[in-house]
C-alpha cells in the first residue's frame, strides 16, 4: 500500500498470508455500535454491490506516478468498460483519495473511501482518517452513495502494534513469530477502537474495516464485517463453508479484496503470489519455471465471485486495477513483473528498457471476465 516506501500491498498480501492465525484471538462483539441503514443481507441470493480497488500512490516514477488526467480515465473505464457500480478508492494523501473518489461519484460509482496511510505516527494515521472521512461524508451528504473503512489490516500498517522501528522490521518480526500475541492482540484492539471512534465522529454513513482473514476484529464497532480474501478452493462448495462463519455477526459481510497474480498456480499461492518475483536483485526477477497464465487469473476471480453470489454477501472488491510499476514484458519473460501482479490490467511500457518511458494499460482477461460478470447482473 502507498505510503509504506520499499514494500508493495502486493508484497504485504503475502505476510498476511504467512503469519496466518497467529494474533487471532477472541476480541468479543461488546460495545455494538448502532448501525447506519444496516441491514443483514443472508437470506438474499447475488451481491449488491461489485467493483474493484482502485489504488492512488504516489508511484515510483513520475511516469506511473498517480495524475488527474490518468486517473480518470481509469475511473471513466471501471464504469464504462468494467460495468462495476462500486470502486474502493485506498491508499495515502488526502488530495488523490478525495479527488479520486469526486471522479468516481460524478461517474456515477458507489464509492469505498479507504484511507491507508501507514508508517508514520499514530496520530498521523487518525488524523489522516480524520480528514479523509469528512470529505466522505461531505460527498455523501450531496447524493452520492459512500461507505468509509477506517483502514487496512493495522496489524501490519501501524507502528506499534508489532515490534519494529519500520514497516520492513515489523514484517519480519511477524514472520519469525517475535512478537506477544496476546499484547499485539490487544493493541490491535485498542487501535481499532480508536480508529472506528473518530470514523463515526466525522461520517454518518455505513462504516467498516478492511481485516486480514485471520485478524479477529470486535464487528461491534461496525455495521459492515469487511475482509480480505486471498483463500483459494477446488470447488464452489469449500468456498461456501468457508466463508460461512464472516456470517456470524449477523451483519452484511464485504469482501474489501479479492485476487490473484497472473501465472499457472497463482490461485493456489493466494496472497503469496507476489513471492515469484526476487526483489533482490537489480532489476527484479521473475523465478524461473514460472509461467504467465492471464487465464488463470480470470477462472480464479469468475470462480470466487460466484461464491460471493450464491452466498448473497454484500458486496466485493477486486484487487486491484492496474499497478503500473509491475509492467508487463511480452518478450522478456524473466522481466514480466505483471506476472507477479494482481492488476486485472497490464502495465505496458511505451518504450520498453527505457527508465523514462511512458506506459499505459491494457485490459487482461481478467478484466473481460469481470466486465461480462458484472455486465450481465447489471442489466438483470
């Protein structure tokens, strides 16, 4: 996620997935909060909301870097081209996250305001929450339709709740397992609480909390049970079981993200699928053996939204749009970082192995199976 210099969302995806279960620990659902139009969607069949996440980071070159004129066409193409009616705006820096999801109301998008700034003081994050979420509720109060996360997985963007100096110090301290599950629990809590206090203080519409799967958050504090999912099954009916207990809170469950990476068994590896790029070396490598498959993709994301469907959850998020400092490299197998992408599009470089060089996208099959997927429930 932008705002974490020198380790991707992609990549955190992966840590998520390693540590697993190891802080999940009862929180309890006291202290439920009263919920804003919240209705319980279990007894209905097809989501109500479908769209994709739409990052706004700085970028690593002013190339790829996030502008007006990009981003909306970007946006212009998701509701458009894509058919969704929803797009999570998240990341860092007030001014892309409000002009972003001002482009995305305008085109008529309901709109997920997630702001994700990590790495920095916990007052920074609140405050950035803060300021985020009025803009939320100022777009909401003008017509358009807004929900607010009051952010992503804090177990692994705030300081404090993990031992580490820096976001890459805290990473590895959860992967060798040095930390306290039970302190590190505990403030996961406290944050949480913090976090959703100052949500509900500035925005009056249906608020939650993007959560890795096996992060155990007090739903109480939300009208909307928000997760992550990077879980891959055989059939549609592992995926049914599940997804399952999401449903105990008796709250409307929101897939904030779900994806994978574009090569032959990229499902299977889940959240882990960025590990097929060796960021050690310069320029960063793709493993060998590793076969790109846009098919792959695509069955992977058709095949779980139908799960999503047939349980009638509220809504789901693919991740993610476009991730333009992974560029696709027809000829250069070895180089091909969209390989290890979960972008639906892929990057293109207008002058391949120049540094300076524009890009620009182009749709995967991902997106074509999105787009008739989505398409076709909209016109029901």
């Amino acid at each position: 996620m932008q705002g974490t210099p020198g380790i991707s969302r992609a990549r955190f995806l992966g840590v998520a997935a390693a540590f697993g279960g190891a802080v999940a620990l009862p929180l309890g659902s006291a202290g439920r909060a009263p919920a804003s139009d919240g209705r319980v969607t279990h007894g209905r069949r097809g989501l109500t909301h479908r769209g994709v996440v739409y990052e706004v980071g700085a970028g690593e070159t002013p190339s790829t870097a996030w502008n007006v004129r990009r981003m909306r066409g970007d946006v212009r193409a998701i509701a458009r081209d894509l058919h969704a009616d929803s797009v999570k705006v998240t990341g860092d820096g007030v001014e892309r996250l409000t002009a972003t999801a001002a482009e995305a109301a305008e085109r008529g998008l309901n709109v997920w305001l997630e702001p994700a700034l990590g790495d920095v003081p916990e007052r920074e994050i609140l405050d950035h929450l803060a300021e985020t979420g009025r803009y939320a509720e100022r777009l909401r109060r003008q017509g358009a339709g807004v929900h607010l996360s009051v952010g992503c997985e804090f177990v692994l963007y705030v300081p404090g709740i993990v031992p580490g100096a820096n976001v890459q110090e805290r990473v590895e301290n959860l992967l060798k397992g040095d930390f306290d599950p039970v302190v590190t629990a505990r403030r996961l809590r406290r944050f949480t609480t913090k976090a959703a206090k100052v949500g509900r203080s500035v925005f009056h519409g249906r608020l939650t909390y993007s959560a890795a799967q096996d992060e155990d958050v007090d739903w109480g504090l939300f009208d909307l049970v928000g997760i992550d999912y990077y879980s891959y099954f055989p059939r549609l009916s592992d995926y049914l079981r599940d997804l399952a207990p999401y449903r105990r809170f008796g709250k409307p469950v929101a897939v904030m993200e779900f994806g994978c990476c574009t090569f032959q068994g990229a499902p299977e590896r889940g959240g882990m699928g960025w590990d097929v790029v060796d960021y050690t070396k310069e320029p960063p490598e793709i493993e060998a053996g590793v076969v790109r498959s846009e098919h792959a993709q695509a069955a992977y994301l058709t095949n779980v939204l139908a799960a999503f469907e047939a349980m009638g959850l509220y809504s789901a998020m693919a991740y993610t749009f476009v991730a333009r400092d992974a560029p696709h490299r027809l000829h250069d197998p070895r180089h091909d970082l969209d390989m290890g992408s979960y972008s639906i599009v892929k990057t293109i470089e207008d002058r391949p192995g120049d540094p300076g060089s524009g890009v620009h996208w182009e749709p995967k099959d991902a997106f074509h199976a999105l787009a008739r997927q989505y398409g076709r429930t909209r016109r029901e």
